[in-house]
C-alpha cells in the first residue's frame, strides 16, 4: 500500500500555484492553518477549494497570528494581556477561530489542535485543556460542521506530554463514548527520526495511531527543505541506487509503517512530479530502514 501525497502550506510560498497543480495532479488533502503565511493562507486557498469541491482540507486551531490576535482582542474573544501568547486553547477562542476558518476555506475535513504543547500548562492541565477542545470541536463534528478533529504537533508526542493512547482516552470523555478523533500530526523525516525507529521496532505513536485506525499526516518530511542538502550521494545511495536526495529523503518517510499521508509544501510543478512518481513506489523494506537509521547513528 503507498502514502499518499498531500499538499502541505506552512512553507509553501506560492500557495494557488502550489494548490492549483498539486489538484491537477490528482492530490486529494491539502493542509493549512490560519496562521500560516502571515494569514494569508486561507483566503489563498479558498478558491482553489471552491473550484474543487473533491478536495479534503485540513486546517488548524490554537495558534493565531498578529492579525487575528488584534481581530480576537476587537470582539472580546482574547485580552490584551493573552493576545501576545500567540496561543489559546480557550474554548471561546477555538470556537471563535474555527468560526473563521470555517467562513473562509468554505468547510474543514478535519481541524487539528495545534501544537497544543505550547500553550504551557503542567501534564495534567494541558490533558485538561485538550479535552476541552475536543468537546469543542464534538460540537462541530456532531453539528456536520467539520468531518473531524485530530492533533497536530510538534513535540508534544516525542517528548511524552500526551501519547495517541491518551489522546484517544481524551477524546472518548470529551464525547461521553463515540468520538470524531480521526488523526495525528507529526514531523517525520531523516532529522526527526525517532518515530521511524519507534515504528520499526512495533512502538511509539504511529504504531499506535495505525492501531486504532487513525490517519498519521507527516509533516515536514525534507526538515523544511534543509534536508535534501544534508542528504549525501552515499546516503541516497544506501536508501536506494539511482535517487536524488530529495526523492531519497522521501522514500525514508512513505516507506515507515503508520504513515498515510506526507504533507509535501513546494509551489514547483517539476519537484511535486518528481516526488508523486517517488511515492507511487512500493515502499522500502523495514530493513533498508533499519540499516539508514543506523548509519545515521553512526
């Protein structure tokens, strides 16, 4: 079974180029958040959407960014002493954010809670916290508002401050039983590859995402386009003969088992080709993993 390949925009610089062929090319997801571009990457988006109503979309709520904090701070919604967190996961503010988004993109597939990790709470309140959201966004998903809700993070899995397990023990309180938790978000790449090495050895949050029949997006799968440069001909060569660094960086991410989609932001028509031909392969054996991990170890 491939990974599919979806349209990432946190580092998408041109995003209706990027949108606009990605679709052409068959691409079903594109991901987005509103604060990513400055804001500017939702009202980009949202034609693109309108025109291809086939297309899933996954957007964010928790970070905001200058524009939106003055917006929330004009309607009540934040204090001027909150606005400078940059982050909420007040429930009036997410309600309030995905509001907007909502009004914006024309709908959500899923919304991730972003980066919950950052709003700096000890264990127990961030758990707190989470779950709150999640009976926000219950609402929602109940109301055929949204198809969904997940998690996107950054560090919160790799450091323990919440495992997918407790995720999903969240969820089902926030829900009173069934719940709408479909998805995660993580970096997954040569840099941050402990979810890879976690993977193989039948462990860790993709494991445990696979388990319960969640989606795992991996997010920043070339290290935010650092990677293919730290990549060496050797090292493309040890993951398979023939590949660029960009192809071979790849490769590593679609082939680790719990991966369903990898979001990929470039606006280049000629780099998105090239990595939906390197993704449409089978993927590598978990021993060619293995021995990768290793020499990096190394």
């Amino acid at each position: 079974m491939t990974t599919e390949l979806a349209l990432g925009t946190h580092h998408c610089e041109d995003i209706p180029r990027a949108a606009a062929h990605a679709v052409a090319r068959g691409a079903s997801w594109i991901d987005t958040a509103p604060n990513y571009r400055a804001g500017l990457a939702h009202p980009q988006l949202a034609p693109v959407l309108a025109e291809h109503p086939q297309v899933k979309v996954s957007t964010k709520t928790g970070f905001f960014g200058k524009d939106e904090a003055a917006a929330a701070v004009a309607e009540g919604i934040l204090t001027e002493h909150q606005a400078p967190a940059g982050h909420s996961l007040a429930p009036e503010f997410l309600r309030w954010q995905t509001n907007r988004s909502l009004a914006c993109l024309g709908r959500a597939d899923i919304v991730f809670v972003h980066n919950p990790e950052h709003a700096r709470l000890d264990r127990a309140q961030l758990h707190q916290g989470l779950r709150d959201a999640f009976a926000v966004l219950e609402e929602y998903a109940h109301a055929g508002h949204i198809g969904a809700y997940g998690v996107a993070t950054w560090s919160g899995l790799d450091t323990a401050e919440f495992s997918v397990t407790e995720l999903l023990t969240l969820a089902r309180e926030a829900a009173g039983g069934q719940h709408h938790l479909r998805a995660v978000q993580l970096p997954v790449s040569l840099v941050t590859a402990r979810p890879i090495s976690l993977a193989l050895d039948g462990r860790g949050p993709l494991v445990q995402a696979r388990a319960a029949g969640l989606d795992a997006f991996a997010s920043s799968p070339l290290h935010g386009g650092q990677l293919p440069g730290l990549v060496t001909p050797e090292l493309a060569e040890l993951i398979e003969a023939g590949l660029a660094p960009t192809q071979a960086a790849l490769r590593i991410v679609a082939s680790t088992p719990g991966v369903t989609r990898v979001l990929l932001g470039t606006h280049n028509p000629a780099h998105w080709d090239a990595a939906r031909q390197t993704l449409a392969r089978d993927p590598l054996p978990p021993s060619t993993l293995r021995k990768v991990l290793d020499v990096l170890g190394t």
